[in-house]
C-alpha cells in the first residue's frame, strides 16, 4: 500500500481502518450507491438524448462521486500518534476528532470544546471549500462540453457560480450535518449490540438511504432540473395548464367575480363584464332608425 498510494495515504487509510475496521466497506457502499442513484438519474431525465450528452452525465457522475468519497473519508474516525508538522494550526487542528460523534483514544481525549471546535472551525470551512472547488470545475467543464451541442439540452446547467456555492454549501452544511449524525448512529449501534451482524446491516440500510435523500437535496441546492418540453410527449402540452383545475382552485379561495358585480348592481353601480359590447349589424340599425321614425 506505502508504494502504490504513498506514505500519506497510506497511514491515514490504517489509521481509519484502526478506528472502524469496516471503513473500507461502507466507503465502498457509499461509492456504489452514490454512483447508481446519479446514474439512474441520468438515464431517467435524459432518456434517448443520453446518446448525444454522455460527457455531461459522466461528469455529473464523477462529482456527485468525488464529492461523496471526501466527505466519507473525511469524517470517518481515524487513530493517529506521533505525527508532527511545521505549522502550529496543523498540530492543533490534528488534536481534533473526525467527527462529533468520535471516541477518545489514548493520547487523544475529545472534550465538548474540541468537539464544537471541530465541526464549525474546522469541517464546516473545510468541505464548503472542497464544495466550491469541486463545483467550480463541474461548472466549467459543463460549460465547455456543452457549447458544442447542438439544440436544447434535456437538463438545465446553471451558471459556473451557482455550481460553486451550492456545492459549498451542500457539503459545509446539509451534507455535514447529515454525516456527521450518520457517524453518531453508527458509533451507537456498534456500541449496543454484541452481534456484528445487526450494526452492519441497519447501517448498511441508513447509508443506502442516505445517499438517496443526499442525492435528491444535491440536485435542489444546484437547481438542475429536467426541460419540460423535452419531457413531454407533446411539446406542446408543456407549458400548458388545464383550465378546470385554476377554476375550481381559484374558486376556493378568491370571491366569485359574479358576486361582486351583483354587489355593486346594488349599490346604484352600472355593471359590466369588461368587454366591449358587439355593435348591432346593419339591417338591426336600420329597423332602429325607422321605429324612432314612425314614434316621431
């Protein structure tokens, strides 16, 4: 492992693996989960256009991945002794757990201080910049690949800024907050249950669904949505409401037109539709014109 991944790599994987010995297989979980729910969105919104858009869904694949792998890494307990750097802010943020959720070890006791420290001095700005990176160059390269499609593309692609501060924000925050409760429901089960099988099965399945909440909320915060009018089997009916339906919601909630105009018939108030009245045709004008002949 030293050779192939390096030293770094290396004794930050043993040391996760030290801390949870399942650390390869729930981040092995998470990877495929993650992978699928992008995936089967991908197929499910841009159907037979996956042909023409293959770049773009690959590399909304390959960031809703990224993205998912750090922030699993990231907040994964981890056992580390002896290590010393240059900078006083590296040796102190090393003192600081993974998560809020993680145990003291020997040489390392985490108290309530160091665990609010943690989460807001030292995740939160952490993943919103890995969020803003990651979703700079998402931006960017969809961006590029798509100036050379030709027509409408079938998902929306906001702008380069909005990719960046919505994964900024997804990961510092939403994404965070959900892992680092995940972290603590793990820590819980492992803790009360004597049979290894049932921690790792209800974690198992809180994972899985995690990563389908997480992957919905991601496409919220970005604002990636579907074209409607290449949805529809009749561009036509895209944009198109029915018209009994705004009746009768509207009639629920607003006073009838009709109401107020016979209210204001009461009142002396000359009433009207608002539309212009149809003026007689010519052979009613003429007999008009002989009536008041006749009378005079």
């Amino acid at each position: 492992m030293s050779v192939t991944m390096g030293r770094k790599v290396t004794v930050e994987t043993s040391g996760r693996m030290l801390a949870d010995p399942s650390f390869l297989y729930k981040l092995i979980l998470e990877q495929a989960a993650t992978i699928g729910c992008a995936v089967w969105w991908e197929l499910k919104n841009r159907k037979e256009r996956i042909k023409q858009e293959w770049d773009l869904a690959l590399i909304n694949v390959l960031t809703a991945s990224a993205c998912n792998a750090f922030i699993v890494w990231s907040l994964a307990p981890c056992r580390s002794y002896g290590n010393t750097f240059r900078f006083d802010l590296q040796n102190t943020i090393q003192k600081l757990p993974n998560n809020v959720f993680e145990k003291s070890y020997p040489l390392r006791e985490f108290d309530l201080r160091k665990r609010i420290q943690s989460f807001f001095l030292y995740k939160v700005p952490e993943l919103c910049l890995v969020g803003v990176i990651a979703g700079s160059l998402q931006g960017i390269l969809l961006k590029v690949s798509s100036a050379k499609k030709e027509g409408r593309l079938s998902v929306t692609i906001p702008s380069v800024s909005t990719h960046a501060l919505g994964y900024g924000s997804f990961l510092g925050l939403y994404a965070n907050l959900r892992y680092q409760l995940l972290c603590g429901v793990d820590r819980f089960l492992f803790d009360h249950f004597d049979v290894l099988g049932v921690p790792i099965f209800f974690s198992t399945a809180l994972r899985i669904l995690n990563v389908q909440i997480g992957e919905t909320s991601r496409l919220a915060w970005l604002g990636v949505e579907a074209d409607p009018l290449l949805q529809s089997d009749n561009p036509l009916k895209a944009y198109n409401r029915p018209l009994e339906a705004t009746d009768s919601s509207s009639s629920k909630w607003f006073i009838s037109k009709n109401t107020i105009i016979s209210g204001l018939g009461l009142l002396g108030i000359k009433q009207g539709s608002g539309e212009p009245e149809a003026k007689p045709s010519k052979t009613r004008r003429k007999r008009i014109v002989r009536k008041k002949a006749k009378t005079a």
